[in-house]
C-alpha cells in the first residue's frame, strides 16, 4: 500500500487522508486475492516444514483464508487417521 501511495502522492501532492482510505477500500481486494494464491501455491512447502509435521493437528485439519468472521476460502484439508 505505500508503494502504491508513494506513487499517488508523486502525481497528486495533496491527497487528503479519506482519498487515501478510498485507494485502501479498493486496492484490498486484490491485496486478498494476491496473499490467499500465495498461500495456496505454497501449501506444500508449508506442509513439508518442521513445525507443521510436529504440530497438533485436529481430525480433518482445515487451512482457512479469509476476513476475520467472514467469507474466505480453504487453502486444504488434512485428513487425520
């Protein structure tokens, strides 16, 4: 997002703090989008790693991604024998 406002504030110099909130509303979307492929293309890798074998895990273990209580999507789904 600074990058982004870096950038914005070169073209317009004054960008009031709710034109930047209004950037941050739209640019979110994408910011999501970007770090759930992220986590999904390295869910092999974080499976692989140490601490994820050691760990605990549920019956039917679940990664989620997604807004705090809200809509998201699972990553995978482990199942425990």
């Amino acid at each position: 997002m600074e990058t982004v406002m870096i950038g914005l504030r070169k073209k317009y110099p004054r960008i009031w703090r709710y034109e930047e909130e209004a950037v941050r509303r739209i640019c979110i979307e994408y910011y999501y989008a970007a770090v759930c492929q992220l986590c999904f293309d390295l869910a092999g890798e974080i499976m692989e790693t140490e601490a994820f074998q050691k760990a605990v895990k549920a019956e039917n273990f679940t990664a989620f991604f997604g807004r705090y209580q809200g809509e998201g999507e699972i990553l995978w789904r482990i199942k425990e024998k």
